[in-house]
C-alpha cells in the first residue's frame, strides 16, 4: 500500500440534490420516515450478496451519500420480490426507492463499466419495444457479447443442447402489429410526462 | 371463650397464669409446599409437642375455609396460641393475625412459620426439608408460650401538609391538597414558583405552550385560601415525626413589603441602572437584569425583588434609591431583615426537581470557548417569545443559524459523568429541533445514541420529526471543533462522529451547537435528605420505598417525593406522581391517626446507666435523653422495630416487643434441641 485514501466525510461529499429527487419519484415519498430498524436487511433473500444492506441504502439515500450508493452493488442485485416493502414497519417502498435509484443510475450513467445488470437491462428493454417480446436465446447472447463474451464460450454447450431440444428458439419473435406497440410507446416521446421539479 | 385478656392496659403482661393452649396448622399452598414437605408427618410431629391442642393439615390457610378453622378451633378448644406453618409472614401475617383477632384472643399470640421460601422452594431434598420444617415449628410453638398481648398504638394526625419544591409536582401536589380542604404550606426556594417549566417554550410531544397550561395554575396556587405560599425561602430544620412534624422555614428578605406590592414594576423603570446590566440567572445568563428585578413577567407571586449583592444601596449605601421614592405604596423597605417560621404538618411532600448537567465539566464539546454552542436550557429560552431574544434565534455574533447539531446524551449514560439516562433528552431535543426549524428553516442534525421515545404520543412525535427532515445521526458526537479541513468548514463549528447507520467517520459544520445535557438532582437535594431523613440512590436522587408497589413514599412514614428529586422524568409523569404523593399524603392525614406496629423497643428506666450509646445509632431519631432522670427515653411513635438499640445497650436495658429475650432464646433452643 502506498498510499492513504481518506475515509471520513465531509458534508462536501454529499449531494444535496441527491434525496429531494428521490422523493419526488412517486413511491419514494416516505423515505424520511426510515427508523433504521433493518426489516429490510433481514428478510431480504439477496442480502447475503450485497456490500450494503438495504437499510444502509436508506440511510445513504436520504442524507445525500449519492457516490457511495451509486458505488454499491446493492440496487443491481434487488430481485424486485417486495419482501421488504410488505415487511417495513414505516411501509416505506423500499423496491421503489430501488428502481428509482437504478433508474437514476441509468439515466445518469452512474454503473461500472460492462456490469451485466445495466446491460441486461438496457437490451431486454431495447427487444421488447422493437418485437413486443423477448427471446432468451438472443437476449442471453446478447448480454454476454457486451459484457463477457468468454462466459459465451464457456455456455455454448448448454445453449445448443437447449436449442437441441427446442427449448430456445433461434428465430425472433414477434407480435402482430408491431406498428401500434411503437405507435403507442412512441406517444411518450412526443408528450414526455412533466418532470417533477426537485424540491 | 376463656377469659384471656387482651391486654391488661401496658400491652407487655396478661394472660399469665392461664392454661397455654396452642393450635397448629400447616398449609400445603397447593403443591408448593405439599410437593416437598410431607405435611401430614409435620402435623404429626407438631401434635405431640407441649401444650398442642390441636394440629391440623389444610391446603390453603389462607382461605376463607382456612382461617374458618382457625377461628372455630379457637371458640371451641378454648385455644389462646395459634401457629401457621405456610408461606412468608410478608405475605400472610396480616391475614392469619386478623383470623386469630376475630377468633377472639389478642393477634400477638401469633406465631407465623416459613417452610415455603425457607423450605420447600429452596431445597430438593424430601426429608431433610421435612426434618427443617419440624425443627422450624417446634421453634415457633415453644416461643409462641412467651408471647404477651399487644395492642396497636394510634396517633393524632396534624392536618397541614408541607410541600418542599414549587415547580410543576409542588404546584400540583399543593393544588390537590388544598382542593380537598387541607392546608397546605408551599416552600419555594426562588422568588416565583414555577420551576423549569416555567423557562420552557413547548411542551413534547403536543408542543403546546408551557406557559399557557402552567401560569393559570401558578395563580390557582397564589389564590387559594388554603395555600401558605412562602417564596424565596427554605427549610432549615425538621424535628417529629409522622403525624406531627415541626418544620422551620427561613424566610430571605426581599426587601419588599409583600402585603403592599401589587407588581406594578415602577421601581424597576426607577432604578439608577438605566440599562439591566447583571446575569439573569432566570434566562440562563442570556439576558440581563437589574438590582431590583423580577425573574419574568408572570411570575408568582408578582412582587420585584432586591438582590442586595448588586444593588447600590447595599453595596455603597450612596444610592439615592429612586426605587423607594417611586413606589407610592410605599412598598420598598431596605431595613427588611431574614425572617423564620415555624410550622406544624402531618405531611411532607419533597419536590425538589433537578438541575442540569454542567457543559463545563465536558471540554470535549467546547461549551464556554466557542460561543455558538449553547445549552438546551439556554436554547430553551431563546426560543420563548418572552425570553431574552423574544424569540429571536441569533447566535452570539448575530447571525442566524443556517444549520445546527443537537448533541444527545451531554452528561449522561457516560460513566465518566454521569451514567443514567436521563428519558427527557431525546424528546426535547426532537422537540427543539422542531422549534429551531420552525423559527429559522434552519438544517437540523440529531447526534443521539439511541432514540428513546417512550410515551403516549412519543414515537409518533419521533416519526413527525423525520418525516419534517430533521437528520438523524446515529453517534455519539467525539468533539466540536472549529478546526476546518474543508472550505465548506470554514467559519463553522465542525461536529465529528461516526454515523453508525451509514457506517462513515463524519464531519458536519454546522453554524450551531446545542447540548442537550441530563438531570441531576438538585443543588441542596443533600441537605434536603438529611433533614427529612430520605435515603437515595447513588446517583443522589431521593429513594423510594420500594420501586413499583411505593414509588412516592420514603422510608420515612409521612415524607413523599414527587417530580424529578426521584428520577429523571417528563412533565406527565411529575404531573402524575404529583398526584400519587398528594393521594398518600391525604390518605394519610385524612384518616385522623396513625397506627403503629406494637413491635417497638422500651427501656428499663432501673438498669439504663444513662450512657447514650443508643442515641446516635438510632436511624429513626426515636431516642432522646432526659436530663431529669439521665436516662435515655424512646419515642414509641418514631420507633419503627429495628431492634439496633436492643442490641447495641450495653447494660441490657432496652428490650423489644415480640423480640423479647425469653421468647428469642426458646425459639433457638428448640431450633437447636437435637444438637
């Protein structure tokens, strides 16, 4: 080790922007009422996997720690069971606060580069407004082509037996009239919904 | 029915010559005795000791079938001992007493065995226990022969209460009394009554104004017929006892006739110092006052004072004192001197309150070298529209705050200071930072350890303060320093900790520091206790009788304590506990009398040397010297049983009732007979 990194905070390191625009994220109103009390932690399956547990997020969320929340795996490995959300004593949407954050990661960029939860997510949504539906095989390759194509070799035996056994379908899916899918999605991007301002 | 006498008239002879016949139960307590005992050999045993009549097995004595045979036993086999073998005399010895009364022989010739907390619950071995429980009775049978009737003395009750202490519990305590047609003498240290709540803005957890709920009953006190009200004064010595107290009240001049003063304030306006220029000690020092002063303008009772440490007239004598010229009710008097009272009570309620813990004693938090840190007290006030800022939040350089930390636990729950909690903390600094963003929309930082919100209506407030954006840091503050790192520090104090929650090492600058410090018990709480003879704990507040089932009785029969010379508490549960001692304190002194257990020491006048070695050790103050006789008497009203004296008289002349020698030696006779 030859250097020192600088663990303390400063109020400096903190964005005050950061939690009013959380909140304004309709479901992440009721952020401040957090009692830190770790029901969210507890019943929380993925937990186990990530280096800040959901309690830990809230806390960070509200008092403006964005670059250490952002920093953290947490939000990426959320599965969206709404354990926690049934479970909060305060009936805070801890799921919520969980998509807006990684909404916001999205939005901002804010994920380390390749990380396969972005990227998933990105290409799952980019395929079903061009098809209307998803196809695993495609989607799969995909994903391991922009993140780590190696992974592809290493699960090329897997994926042609399934293709084998008609488990994956090589052609794409597609609904009928795909025109009226895009017609409608493309309706938001002609009228974008107001943005909340930040308080 | 025989002719035992109940009494011959002294309570310490009777019955003597008459056939002694004993009547022996022993009850199982369902299994809790049964199952370890064998009962029905200890009955059998009990049966063929000396003067035996009858010996009997039941399964509940205490019953009503129970106590129905003692009853019969007594009309029918002309009993005039009983012995009940069975569970603590704690528990029982009051019921199986009244049986034994109700079957017509005196409730002294009583003897109570324990074979269940001595016996069957302590030990697991059948036999032996049932060998102890046989030893344990004959003990009881062969003393219970000694036994002399006794009778329970009364005592006249005085009708007045005394009340030590006119804050909140003095105020309430005094209000029930003298609602319920007692009298009642209030002694209040300060020139008003009042207390802290007095100094306080809002009140957690309705944040309605202390003010408006406490003056109208401050002046309920000063109206009521049947309320002495002595401010500016204190109790100097206590002697009696229960019933019959006399107290002497110190009365300090405030050279100002309290007849003639109607609070018009014109003196005030009148005095050389055109400007206030000494410590309000009322406003935490925040703001000044003058010689001639009253400490706020709803103060009870509204009459100025002279502090004669500041005042001219006193300290020169070359004053000109316009404050007397002024006064055209002729009111000011310079010649007034200390005066005493003495008073008569059967009660006494001690509500001395607390004080604050001193910031100074904790350098870490830099109280007294940066001059934006402040108390909660002083805060308190700055935040009351009729403090010494009227309301106004500015720092002492004059700006308004941006962002200030609220530091939790200032002295308490820390072994170096003071290791208690102190319950009110949390809530009043929630209920500050409430109020400080309210008047300045200021960021306010709650550095707590934990956040105890207890109470009806608490957590809730606790929920209302973070969803209002009070941030929570969960630490306990390492220092505030104005040692800057940052640019953002600069100018500001920094507050280091660790946020335990968000797991970092923090600095906050913040434009102000608040200390919210603990209670402690009250300056002179000492001297109170000595002279009312209270004991406390050993963080110096004043002890209860017991915890739970006594919590506003002492020790001492007819001293009771209410508010924060206890504990640290809210204002409810002052208010309640208020209401707990003035209940005691009627029941007591409504009744008329007091009975006294029969159990007190006496003093044979022919073998006491007059040596005084009793005296002193004498918990109670019951024994006192008689000059005449040079012997030492006891007081049979203060004794309490204790038995120190018995076993301390050097030449045996102090004796005590049911703890007669001859009874005590038979008892371990028997105990040791197969020895």
């Amino acid at each position: 080790m030859d250097t020192t990194t600088r663990h303390i905070k400063y109020q400096a390191d903190c964005d005050p922007t950061f939690a009013p625009a959380i909140k304004a994220i309709p479901g992440c109103e009721k952020l401040d009422s957090c009692i830190q009390c770790g029901t969210c932690s507890g019943i929380c399956p993925l937990s186990i996997y990530m280096d800040m547990p959901p309690r830990r997020i809230m806390n960070l969320v509200r008092y403006g720690f964005k670059r250490e929340v952002m920093n953290s795996n947490t939000v990426w490995l959320c599965s969206a069971c709404y354990a926690c959300t049934v479970e909060c004593p305060r009936q805070i949407k801890v799921t919520d606060v969980m998509y807006a954050l990684k909404q916001m990661a999205i939005k901002e960029r804010l994920y380390p580069k390749r990380f396969p939860m972005v990227v998933l997510a990105n290409q799952f949504y980019k395929m079903v407004r061009h098809r209307g539906r998803m196809n695993e095989i495609h989607l799969v390759t995909r994903l391991y082509l922009l993140t780590n194509w190696f992974k592809l070799l290493e699960m090329a035996r897997l994926g042609i037996e399934l293709i084998r056994r008609g488990r994956f379908s090589v052609k794409p899916d597609n609904i009928e009239r795909r025109a009226e899918l895009h017609a409608i999605l493309d309706y938001e991007k002609r009228y974008p919904p107001t943005e909340a301002a930040p308080k | 029915m025989t002719g035992i006498p109940n009494t011959d008239g002294n309570g310490r002879r009777g019955a003597a010559g008459e056939e002694i016949r004993i009547g022996f139960y022993v009850c199982h307590c369902g299994m809790n005795i049964a199952s370890l005992v064998d009962v029905a050999a200890v009955a059998k045993e009990a049966a063929k000791l000396p003067h035996v009549i009858v010996s009997r097995e039941y399964k509940y004595m205490c019953s009503d079938p129970g106590q129905e045979f003692i009853m019969q036993d007594i009309r029918e086999n002309r009993l005039n001992r009983i012995v009940v073998a069975a569970c603590s005399p704690n528990l029982h010895e009051s019921t199986f007493r009244g049986a034994v009364a109700r079957g017509g022989i005196n409730p002294y010739f009583f003897q109570m065995v324990n074979i269940r907390e001595h016996g069957s619950w302590v030990h697991t071995d059948a036999a032996a226990a049932t060998a102890k429980a046989i030893d344990q009775v004959r003990a009881a049978v062969a003393r219970v022969a000694k036994h002399r009737p006794l009778e329970r003395r009364r005592m006249e009750v005085n009708q007045a209460v005394l009340i030590v202490g006119g804050g909140i519990a003095g105020i309430t305590a005094a209000l029930n009394l003298a609602d319920a047609g007692k009298k009642v003498y209030l002694v209040e240290r300060e020139p008003t009554i009042g207390g802290h709540m007095a100094k306080y803005d809002k009140t957690f957890p309705t944040l309605d104004c202390a003010a408006c709920i406490l003056t109208p009953k401050m002046s309920a006190v000063r109206e009521h017929p049947n309320i002495t009200l002595w401010t500016y004064s204190e109790v100097t010595k206590v002697d009696g006892h229960v019933g019959k107290f006399k107290v002497t009240v110190r009365r300090k001049p405030r050279y100002i006739d309290e007849e003639t003063c109607v609070g018009c304030l014109e003196c005030i306006s009148a005095c050389v110092f055109k400007t206030p220029k000494f410590e309000d000690e009322f406003n935490e020092g925040l703001g000044k006052r003058k010689p001639i002063y009253i400490p706020f303008p709803q103060a009870v009772p509204p009459l100025v004072t002279i502090d004669p440490e500041t005042c001219l007239k006193f300290k020169t004598g070359k004053c000109k004192s316009p404050c007397e010229t002024v006064c055209d009710r002729k009111a000011v008097d310079f010649s007034q001197t200390e005066k005493t009272e003495e008073i008569e009570v059967g009660a006494v309620i001690v509500a001395t309150g607390f004080k604050a813990f001193d910031v100074t004693r904790l350098p870490i938090y830099g109280y007294g070298l940066y001059d934006n840190v402040y108390t909660a007290l002083e805060v308190e006030r700055m935040v009351t529209s009729s403090g010494p800022t009227g309301g106004e939040i500015t720092l002492r350089d004059g700006r308004v705050p941006k962002s200030i930390g609220i530091i939790h636990c200032v002295g308490s729950r820390d072994k170096k200071t003071n290791r208690w909690c102190s319950r009110v903390c949390c809530m009043y600094s929630l209920k500050l930072a409430h109020l400080l963003r309210e008047h300045t929309g200021a960021d306010v930082y709650q550095f707590y350890i934990d956040m105890r919100c207890p109470g009806k209506g608490y957590d809730e407030f606790y929920e209302r303060m973070l969803d209002e954006g009070v941030q929570m840091i969960r630490g306990r503050a390492a220092e505030v320093t104005d040692w800057t790192m940052s640019p953002e520090e600069e100018g500001k104090l920094v507050v280091r900790v660790e946020d335990t929650l968000a797991a970092y090492v923090r600095r906050i600058p913040v434009d102000m520091v608040v200390l919210s410090t603990g209670m402690e018990p009250a300056v002179g709480a000492d001297e109170i206790r000595r002279m009312f003879n209270i004991s406390c704990s050993t963080e110096g507040f004043f002890l209860e009788k017991h915890p739970k089932l006594a919590p506003v009785e002492t020790a001492t029969a007819g001293v009771f304590i209410a508010g924060c010379c206890q504990g640290p508490k809210d204002i409810p549960d002052t208010v309640a506990q208020a209401g707990a001692a003035a209940a005691q304190a009627l029941a007591l002194i409504d009744k008329g009398y007091v009975e006294m257990e029969p159990n007190t020491s006496y003093i044979d006048p022919d073998d006491c040397s007059g040596c005084k070695s009793c005296i002193p050790l004498c918990p109670y103050h019951a024994i006192a010297f008689d000059e005449g006789s040079k012997k030492a008497v006891i007081n049979e009203a203060l004794c309490t049983g204790c038995g120190t004296c018995v076993a301390s008289c050097p030449s045996g002349s102090i004796s005590q009732n049911l703890f007669e020698d001859d009874q005590i030696f038979s008892e371990i006779e028997e105990v040791l007979s197969h020895v």
